[in-house]
C-alpha cells in the first residue's frame, strides 16, 4: 500500500466518524469536506479524473445550499 492510499482512508474514516459524532450542523459541513478531499484523493490516485472534477465542483454548491438552509431554518426558530 502506498502512503498517499493510507492518507486517503485517513481522511474519509476520520471526516465521517467525526461527522457522525458531531452535533453542530456547521462542524458537520466541514467534517463532510474532509471525508470528501480523502474521496478526491482515491479518485485521482486510481485515475478517475473526471469523478474527481464533478465531486470538487459539485461539493462547494452543495456546501452553499446547506448554509443557506441552516440559516433559514436559523431565521424561522427567532420568529
């Protein structure tokens, strides 16, 4: 095994047991974009450029959507 495969399962088991853990929902999107770079990570080591260029430019506009959910819900549980 090589050691950029080792930093890869690193990153993706770490990010999702600490989303998993976490209960802020903020700590979670971050925690999800450590889980992703380990995913990107294992797509470009084995080649897969092209999944790893939709995952990197998908994520961040997930990433947007969530927020801008959490503070809508933010807004609603103040009125």
């Amino acid at each position: 095994m090589d050691i950029l495969t080792l930093m890869a399962a690193f990153l993706i088991l770490v990010g999702g047991i600490a989303a998993l853990i976490s209960k802020s929902a903020f700590n979670k999107l971050i925690l999800l974009g450590v889980l992703t770079a380990g995913a990107v990570m294992l797509f470009v080591k084995d080649g897969f450029l092209d999944a790893a260029i939709a995952v990197s430019l998908l994520m961040p506009v997930g990433t947007l959507f969530i927020l801008f959910l959490l503070g809508k819900k933010k807004e609603v549980k103040h009125d």
